[in-house]
C-alpha cells in the first residue's frame, strides 16, 4: 500500500463489545486520500485480538495490527501505535468510541492542509453515559484554541481530534511523558503541549461518540480511583502551567483540584477521609485556608444524605 496521508491509531484493550462498531466507522470515511487504520491491541483477554485479525484479513491495505507476545500497557501501546504511523496527519479514536460522521477525516484534513500554522484541530463530539444511559454535547458551548482556556478546561475528545505526526513526535521528544508515571492519560498532555506549541482550531461539527463506560479508571464505582485520575490530571496541568503558562493559573488549578476531592468525598467518603484531604490540600496551599468552598461543599453534602 502506498504511504497514506492519514493514520487512525485506535487503541484497545478488552473491548469486544465496541470494537466493530469503531472499526466500522473508520472504514465508513469518505476521502480523496489515503487512510490507513492501526489497532494497538495489547493482549486482550476477551475476543478483542480476533476481532482485530478478522478486519486486517479481511482489508490488509487498509487496516494493520500492531501488537506483540506481552501486555506493554496503555502507555507504550499508545506510543508504539502513534510511531507505528505512516501519514502526515494522525487521528485518534479508541476501540470503545467511534466516529459518526462519515466525512470527519476529509473535513479536518482539508483544513490542516489550507493552514500549515495549525497543528491539530478537533470538533465536538456526542458524550453516551452508558451507566446512566445520559447522553450530552461535547463541549456544551465553544471549543477553545489557545492554551491559557485550554488549561482551564480541555475541550478536545480524544477521538475528535486530527494531528501533524511531526508536532506528536516532538511532544514525545520534548515532554517525555514515560518519564511521568504518575499521569493518568496521554492525552490531556499532548493536546496541551499542542496549545502552547502551535495553532489549534475547533471545528463545530459533532463528529465522533465518545463512550463513558462503566468501570473505567476516569468513571468507575472505586471513590479513590477516580480521585487519583482527577488528581493525576490537576497534575498536569501544574506541569504545563509552570513550563508553559509562568505559573498565572496555580491557585486556581489547586482551588479546583480541592473542591473536586472535597466533592466526591463529602458524599462518598468517610469523614476521616474528608479531614485528612482537607488538611493535605490546605497543608500544601496554606491560601485555601482563606476559601469557603470545601465548609459549603461538606454542608451541603451532608444534609442531602440525610
């Protein structure tokens, strides 16, 4: 096959529910260009690894496994899936969303194409709570394109957006986010480091389903699971905000990483909990002593329970 101008990497792991259904929307694509699709399948233990060999057999042009004998990890399965890529331009959808939009790739692609300065552009996407059986518009109002509203609230899904490989590589090069263990997902990083290093653009077209799927690490029922994923991404954004941002956003980035710990807790936690993460917040920013926020948050709390 000749060199595509567009890769799709779609990761996977344990995803035989989805898995068709996403493939199936990435071959759906109408293009006037070349489109390859790699799926990272990381030894799944379910059907996922036949899933995924049926659809290279069946279109071994367009669709490639990348795999190997061991389970690597989301992280180094992401990464091997991203160097594994052919194209110019490389666009994200894993195994459990899938796109809705049959012309997402010429759009997106286009526009990159008309303007070398940006370096990833994304759209809005269709948010399903399959738990709660909630769907949503994703972002409810305007995407933004600059770092500054980036860092306040990340309004690009994953499976909206279309980059330059070149720009991914060197956010690999520059961040090395294998060196940062502690942080959660990859891709709140990279399309932070895509804001503060090039132009980014948002498209309003809803293009793509993103799945919240029961007992994932983002939204699962283990309390401190997710507010260990919430704290890894507050994280984050304390690391691009020193590097990129001259540290203007670090009271409020703490402020909004202990109202959300506060939150959850005070409805879900013990009370020892609750004292323990107050103090540790207050401890390690003496200045939210000063905030009301966390006496409102347990107040209110507790008198809904009971």
């Amino acid at each position: 096959m000749s060199a595509p101008l567009v890769s799709v990497c779609m990761t996977t792991y344990n995803h035989e529910e989805y898995l068709a259904q996403a493939i199936e929307s990435v071959l759906a694509q109408q293009t006037s260009f070349g489109v390859e699709l790699l799926l990272g399948e990381d030894c799944s233990t379910d059907t996922t690894p036949a899933i995924c060999r049926a659809y290279a057999e069946q279109y071994p042009e367009r669709v490639r496994i990348i795999t190997s004998e061991h389970n690597v990890g989301w992280r180094e399965n992401y990464r091997r899936t991203i160097a594994s890529a052919r194209g110019k331009y490389v666009a994200m959808c894993d195994g459990d969303d899938l796109w809705s939009d049959t012309d997402k790739l010429q759009v997106q692609t286009e526009w990159l194409e008309a303007h070398p300065e940006c370096g990833m552009c994304y759209t809005r996407s269709e948010r399903v709570d399959e738990a709660q059986g909630i769907r949503s518009i994703y972002p409810p109002q305007g995407g933004h394109e600059d770092f500054s509203s980036m860092l306040r609230l990340n309004t690009a899904e994953n499976c909206t957006t279309v980059a330059r490989k070149g720009l991914i590589e060197q956010y690999y090069t520059e961040v090395r986010p294998d060196l940062h263990p502690e942080w959660l997902t990859d891709d709140l990083p990279m399309w932070l480091w895509f804001a503060a290093n090039s132009q980014i653009k948002f498209i309003d077209r809803i293009t793509a389903v993103h799945r919240i799927v029961t007992g994932s690490v983002s939204h699962g029922r283990d309390l401190r699971k997710r507010i260990a994923f919430c704290d890894s991404l507050y994280e984050i954004m304390l690391w691009f905000n020193e590097r990129y941002g001259n540290n203007k956003e670090r009271y409020s980035i703490l402020r909004r990483a202990h109202r959300e710990a506060m939150w959850a807790l005070a409805i879900e936690g013990s009370l020892r909990e609750l004292c323990r993460r107050w103090w540790s917040d207050v401890h390690r920013t003496p200045r939210l002593l000063l905030c009301p926020d966390a006496l409102k948050i347990v107040i209110k709390k507790r008198l809904l329970k009971l």
